[in-house]
C-alpha cells in the first residue's frame, strides 16, 4: 500500500485549467545511430531545437493520452498501460518513426509517476493525465523519415467536471480521415486539419462535430477527438468498427467490454446518418455519446444535420451514465478488474 502524500503546496487544485500546469519533472529520451539512448527524468522545463528540426516542417510527431488514478486503497493505477503503449507503436509504425520498446515506455512511465506521485490526490475526481510524445528532431530540411528523435512524458492534473451535454454538428464540407490515411494514427497533424471545421462549427453555436466518412459522407465514425457510441431503447449499444479511418479508442474498448455486463448487447456497426435520424424520427430513446480518456463519456442532446435538429437522450435513467459508473470503479479498485486493466505502480 502506498501512503497519501500531500499536494504540491502551492498549487491549487480548485482551480486550475486543464493542460497549463505541468508537474515538476518530465521524462526525456533521445533516439539517434538507430537506438534509443536511456531515459533521464529531468525538472519539467523548456527544450532547445534546431529550426532546423524535422518536426517543424514535416509533421512526424506521435502522441498519446492516459490518465493515472488514485485507488481507494492509496495505491495508484496506470489504467490500461499496455494498451496506451501499443497504440503508440501502431501510430510511430504508421508515421515512419522509430518503437519505443517496453522497457523505455513502461520502465520510464512507471519511474516518472512515483516521482510525481505527490499530484495524483486522493479524490475520485481528479487523475493526473499523462502525454508521453515523440517528436523527429533530426535537423535537415529533406521530406524524408529523420534519424533523430525525442520521446517524451510530460503530466499535468486533471479534474473532471460533470461534462455538459453536447450540442453536436454532423460535418457535411469537411473530413477527418480517409481510407488508406493516418486518420488512425495519433499524428498532430490530424488535430491540425480539425481545428477548422471545429472552429466553424463552435462559431455556429455547436460543441462538436460529428465526422462523416470520406467516401461516400454517408457513415459517423467519431466525434471531434472521441469515439461514438449509441445506445437504443436501453437495451443495444451500437458503435462504428474501428479501422484506417477511426482511432481504436481505449475507453471504447473498455466500455464495450462492460457493456454486456450491464445487460446492454453489443453491435460494432457502421451507422449512417439517415438511420440515426429514422430511429429518432420513429421514437426510438437513442442515447448518443463521445467516449474518450479526457471526458470519458461526453452525453450528446443534440444532433444538427443539414441545418435541423434531432434531439437525443439525456434523462437521468440513461445507460452510458452506468457503464461510466463503472469504468470509473474499477479504476479506483472498488470493483472488481475483472479483464485485467489496472497497472499498479
Ligand atoms: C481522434 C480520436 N478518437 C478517439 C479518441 C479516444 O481514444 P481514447 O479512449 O483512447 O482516449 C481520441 C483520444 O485519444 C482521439 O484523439
């Protein structure tokens, strides 16, 4: 069992914004001559880079997003490590950029969180989010995959809020991601290509977008930089397959795996935006939610499309609620881990 240490005294955890605040100290590894060198855990600060530096120009930049908890019983939980690690790889293999081995990844993770362990508190609604990131550094302007990289860890706390329900857009002019892209790799550049039709869509009185797929704009697949699942009639929750187009989503998976243990049956299924509106129209209770690791669940009231609005289900009896519930137990080690997801540090 781990003891409870005090928070970092001059901070305040009441109130803060997301992502500003970086703990004290970071990870840092360096890749060159076709080998990662040893970790170092440094004093978060800033770095140097050439302007030369390949990520500035040619978008090889890789990263990650995971969160640690404090359990009940003090000890603390990097949730789904494994899973984060292989994404990583998948989304380095894709972008042309050196693995980074378990044994950087994990052994690094694991030796930077007890360091800071001191801002993972002891309060169901706070985690200490995690951005592991590898960046090419070669300094050569050439389009070509560099020599030269840098893996990263950095930590910055995070309070989770009663996420406010959503008013979402589906996007009808612009695309995440098409078949044979990166759109299933976590690239920067595909966050870059989103802050325009976001910011279109935050203008036009939306939280969010709903991308469609590129062929034939006809299919949802995820909503801004969430996975997307329905639930119909409190008994069937559907969510699009992953593939090329779709990030395989760590929260999807988990919740797709407690969903039919709470009764709910499971279909990965691609849903076009015609049906979605049909079973609204027809009356079905169509629950319709992001799932992701920063809000975990984000509830959708709302579905715009061409200009018209389709409500969805937020009563207080919805589904999503439950299997949120829950993944939130098991993180803390209150239920059972029955599939093996909790990393003790
Ligand atoms: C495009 C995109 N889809 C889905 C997700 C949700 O994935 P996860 O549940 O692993 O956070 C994310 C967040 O990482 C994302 O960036």
């Amino acid at each position: 069992m781990q003891t409870i240490l005090s928070p970092k005294p001059s901070f305040d955890f009441d109130n803060f914004t997301f992502g500003v605040q970086a703990t004290d100290r970071m990870l840092v590894a360096h890749y060159g001559q076709s080998a990662w060198q040893d970790y170092k855990i440094v004093p978060f600060g800033e770095i140097t880079l050439s302007p030369l530096a390949m990520c500035f120009h040619y978008g090889q930049t890789v990263f990650e997003g995971m969160k640690a908890y404090r359990m009940v019983d003090g000890g603390i939980n990097l949730f789904r490590m494994g899973k984060h690690h292989e994404r990583l790889n998948r989304s380095l293999r894709r972008m042309a950029m050196p693995e980074v081995p378990a044994s950087l990844f994990i052994e690094g993770l694991t030796e930077l969180i007890r360091q800071e362990e001191k801002w993972i508190i002891d309060n169901p609604d706070y985690s200490l989010y995690i951005r592991p990131f590898v960046i090419a550094t070669e300094p050569r302007l050439g389009v070509d995959a560099a020599e030269e990289y840098l893996f990263m860890i950095v930590l910055s706390p995070l309070k989770s809020y009663y996420s406010k329900n959503l008013r979402v857009k589906v996007e009808t002019e612009y695309i995440r991601a098409a078949h044979g892209g990166a759109g299933s790799a976590k690239n920067g550049g595909n966050y870059g290509a989103s802050m325009l039709p976001q910011r279109l869509a935050k203008k036009a009185g939306f939280d969010q977008i709903l991308w469609l797929d590129a062929a034939e704009r006809k299919y949802v697949e995820e909503s801004g930089t969430m996975n997307i699942m329905f639930i119909l009639d409190g008994k069937t929750l559907i969510t699009p397959p992953t593939g090329d187009t779709i990030l395989d989503g760590i929260t999807r998976d988990s919740l797709l795996r407690l969903a039919p243990l709470q009764g709910l049956e499971v279909e990965e299924i691609r849903v076009s935006v015609s049906e979605l509106i049909d079973w609204i129209d027809a009356g079905v209770r169509v629950e319709a939610f992001g799932v992701g690791t920063a809000a975990v669940i984000s509830p959708f009231e709302e579905i715009s499309y061409l200009g018209k609005s389709y409500p969805t289900y937020t009563g207080k009896d919805a589904c999503m609620y439950g299997l949120k519930q829950e993944l939130s137990d098991i993180r803390r080690g209150i239920s059972e881990d029955k599939f093996e997801w909790n990393f003790r540090v």
